[in-house]
C-alpha cells in the first residue's frame, strides 16, 4: 500500500514579526505626528530607532495631543460663522422632508 505524501507546512510569524505593508495613499495626519513628536523632543529618537522604539508612554503621549489638536481644529471649524453654512443644512432638511 503506497503512503501518502509528507505535507510540510512552513510555520507562519507572528503577527507583531511580519513586516507592515506599503499604505496606498499617504497618511493625512502623519505631517500633525511629524510636528507633535517635533515638539515633545522625540525627532531624532523616531529617526534612530523607528516608531517602535517609542515608548507606550512616549506613543500615547503623541496621540493624545494629537487628538486634543484635531478636536481643536473640528471645533473652530464648526464655530466658525458663514452664511452658507445654515443654508446648506437647511436646504438638506427641506429635501429630506420631501422625500418623506
């Protein structure tokens, strides 16, 4: 009776040892990263050790001001007077009571 063949199955890595991919388009907020890391000191080590070599408290550090900033600027934004502004909600609620 013949054996059936040996099937050698290549052990996968681990998720945290497999090298990222490319992104297909450039991260919009990696300039705000770059500026922020740029204020805290932390430049030279990002560009000697990577991202990784941040540590937790450096990285959440980073992305906490970060958040705080995009807050900031959503809320000036939604602040900021125009007369186009109330017109467009308006004109949507006008449309969507039409459609009902």
């Amino acid at each position: 009776m013949a054996r059936p063949p040996v099937v050698v199955r290549r052990r996968q890595r681990p998720r945290w040892q497999v090298p990222p991919s490319l992104p297909s388009r450039p991260d919009p907020l990696y300039p705000l990263k770059i500026k922020i890391v740029l204020d805290l000191g932390l430049l030279e080590k990002v560009r000697r050790e990577g991202w990784g070599g941040l540590t937790s408290a450096e990285s959440g550090r980073v992305g906490g001001l970060m958040t705080k900033r995009l807050k900031g600027a959503r809320q000036a934004l939604r602040l900021r007077p125009g007369p186009a502004r109330g017109m467009a909600g308006d004109a949507v609620n006008d449309m969507r009571a039409q459609t009902k």
